[in-house]
C-alpha cells in the first residue's frame, strides 16, 4: 500500500538554505547520474545518451520537490509523481525488476543528505533543522519509490495484457495466412518463439474460460471451439490445457508455420467427424491415425456424389440390408480376406459372411473384379460406412 503523502505548509529551513540547494542543483544531478551509473549496472551507459538524460531528469525533478517542501510549498509539483510513476512503467515493459531503481534511490538519497550535511555546516544551521531537512529527505524518497511502485504494478498488468493481445493476434494471423517472420514485431510482442514444426489442437467448448494461462500454447477461443497452437515438444501440456475444457482434442500432424492454416482444417474436419460418428470418440485423437478418412472428407459434396453414384446398387435395399452389406463389401475389399476373417470382424458367422457375398456379385458383378472401379469402390464406403464396435 502506497503511504499517504504529507502536505506540509510549514517552512522547515531557511529560504537562504533552500537558494543553496538549488543553486547546486547542476553539480549535485551530475554527480548523482554519474554515481548511479557507475555503481548500479543496469543503468550504465555513456554519459550522453537518453538514459543519462533521464537519469538526470529524475534526479532534478526529486531535488526540486525536496527544495519546495522545505519551503513550505502547500501544493507540491505533482510532475515528478508522475515522472517516476513513467519509470517504474518503463521497468516493467522492460520486463525488468525494480531493483535497479531502488539502488539507484538509495545512492541519491545518500548524495542529497551529504549534500545537505554541506549546506547546513557552511550556513551554521541547528541540527534540528538539519534533522527536519533529513526527514522531508526520506519521507520524499520513500514517496517517489512508492510512484514508481505504482507505475511498476501498472505496468506489469498493461504488460502482460499487451502479450496476451499479441498472442491472440498472432494466432489468428498464423491460422488464416501461415505468413508470418521470426523478426515480426508481433512475434517479439506475442514473447513466442517460432518452432519449425507446429502443432494444432482443436476442442469443441462453447464460451470456454481457460482463464489466460496460455503457457507455452497460442490458444484461440471461438464462439464454438478452440484452437491452439504449440511446438509439437508441448504437446502433452497443450492437451492438458484444453482438456480442461473439452472431452475430446483433436490433433494435427506436425506442420511448418506455412502449412498452419491446412493443419487447423484438417482438426476443425476431425471434429466434424467425431461428431458424426465417422471418426470413433476418444479423449485425444490424432489426425495421423485417420488420415484417408480426413482426406475422403475433404470434399464433402464430392464424397456425397461419388458415393451415391458407386453405391447405387445398395439404394433397393433395406437400411439394415444396406448396412451390412456395405460393411461386408468394405472389409472384403480392404482385405481380400476368408469368410472367417471378415465374419469375427463382424461378429457373425461365415456363413452369413459367404450368403451377403454372394448377393453383393450379383449387385456389382464384374466391378468388384475390376481394380480401378473396386479401388473407387473401397474410397467410397470408407467415407459412408461405419464398422461396429469389436465384440
């Protein structure tokens, strides 16, 4: 909690002690910038430069309060409030800690009270106006440190804002064009590193609250799903980031940045058939594990016609009758197998499997004898059928 600031109407030294102090304002900020250079790392630099310049700007602005609530100014300025408020902020855009500018503080203060220690001596003050001096010295200290506590604390939280935007933004860019370079000012923004290879990862969560914690994972939430996108080594952490949300998170294969926009087509399709049945409902589904069927369903209106135009034969029968023979027909022409074999994939006996055979060669005749029409054949029922669960 920031301290209460006194507003002081009492004049606590003479005004000729007061024209000392500002007189020596020139050498006293030198000397000070010069110190804090020289002693606190962080703040090294040449002595022409921006960060001297507002070292110095610092220093004078706090000697300068100083000098006026010593004379019982009532309003002091507030433009060094908000000096120091800017550099705490600074700091923490700077994903600095404010140990540099505590050190800094602590050398001022101890130049400024020497300094006063000097003045006092030369115009033979009492010591307790020397030792009022000394406390406006740290009460004013220990307030400016507070300012720049302050714009710290904002900073940190405009910061951490500014790259969760980033994140969203570069996401979104990466989704819709694939187009984006390691030296993007977005990318430094979004504190995300390019990987070679990406992953994308899909969940289906209405209105879902993942609370910012995006770790290593550019994380997109739609009105309808998520997408995420992470360096295929964070995997593992990505899924446990959107099961949190979802029941069911599909994968992509491992893409290049360019290929990112195909990769997030490719879950968003996954969903679609998890949904739909044609892709079995698990926690985590990997697309390298469905690929024919992801690309069968590239096309949808495609896949519709050509299924309609191939199957047709099976239009006269049942739903039922229809079902099992094109599961029948689908196995047989997968695998070239015995009866036995598709009959225990089916859970029925071999004779069934010999009696639905038969009937399908004299639906189909020679078509399932010829390569091109059967290979057409295989594509069409793995888009349209679905196998029962193994017993």
């Amino acid at each position: 909690m920031a301290r209460t600031r006194s507003r002081t109407h009492t004049r606590i030294a003479p005004q000729r002690v007061i024209d000392e102090l500002r007189v020596a304002m020139p050498w006293v900020v030198a000397r000070i910038a010069s110190a804090i250079q020289a002693e606190v790392p962080a703040l090294a630099g040449p002595l022409r430069g921006e960060r001297r310049r507002l070292i110095e700007e610092a220093v004078r602005a706090g000697i300068r309060e100083l000098a006026d609530r010593a004379a019982g100014k009532a309003r002091p300025d507030a433009g060094a409030d908000e000096l120091f408020r800017r550099l705490g902020h600074a700091e923490a855009f700077d994903g600095a800690t404010l140990d540099a500018m505590r050190a800094a503080c602590g050398i001022a203060i101890r130049d400024v009270w020497g300094e006063l220690h000097r003045i006092a001596l030369a115009e033979g003050l009492p010591t307790w106006i020397l030792g009022q001096l000394g406390d406006a010295l740290f009460d004013q200290a220990a307030h400016l440190l507070d300012e720049i506590e302050a714009g710290h604390r904002s900073g940190v939280e405009e910061a951490a804002a500014d790259v969760r935007q980033a994140r969203v933004e570069l996401a979104r860019r990466l989704l819709v064009t694939g187009a984006v370079a390691p030296n993007d000012r977005l990318v430094e923004r979004a504190d995300w590193a390019l990987p070679e290879r990406v992953l994308v990862l899909a969940a289906r969560a209405e209105g879902a609250d993942l609370g910012g914690e995006l770790g290593d994972a550019l994380v997109l939430v739609e009105p309808t799903h998520v997408l995420a996108l992470c360096d295929a080594q964070w995997q593992d952490d990505a899924i446990k980031l959107l099961s949190g949300v979802a029941e069911t998170v599909a994968i992509s294969l491992p893409v290049p940045i360019d290929e990112v926009p195909a990769a997030a087509h490719m879950v968003e399709r996954a969903l679609g058939l998890i949904e739909s049945g044609v892709i079995p409902r698990a926690d985590v589904v990997d697309c390298a594990d469905h690929e024919v069927l992801l690309w069968l369903h590239a096309e949808p209106t495609l896949t519709d016609r050509l299924a309609s135009r191939l199957l047709a034969p099976l239009e006269q029968m049942t739903p039922h009758r229809r079902r099992v023979l094109a599961q029948t027909l689908m196995l047989w022409l997968e695998r070239r197998a015995s009866a036995t074999v598709i009959a225990e994939r089916l859970g029925v006996h071999p004779q069934t499997v010999r009696h639905r055979m038969r009937a399908l060669q004299a639906l189909f005749g020679e078509q399932l004898h010829d390569p091109e029409t059967a290979f057409a054949l295989l594509l069409a029922l793995k888009a349209t059928v679905r196998l029962p669960d193994r017993r």
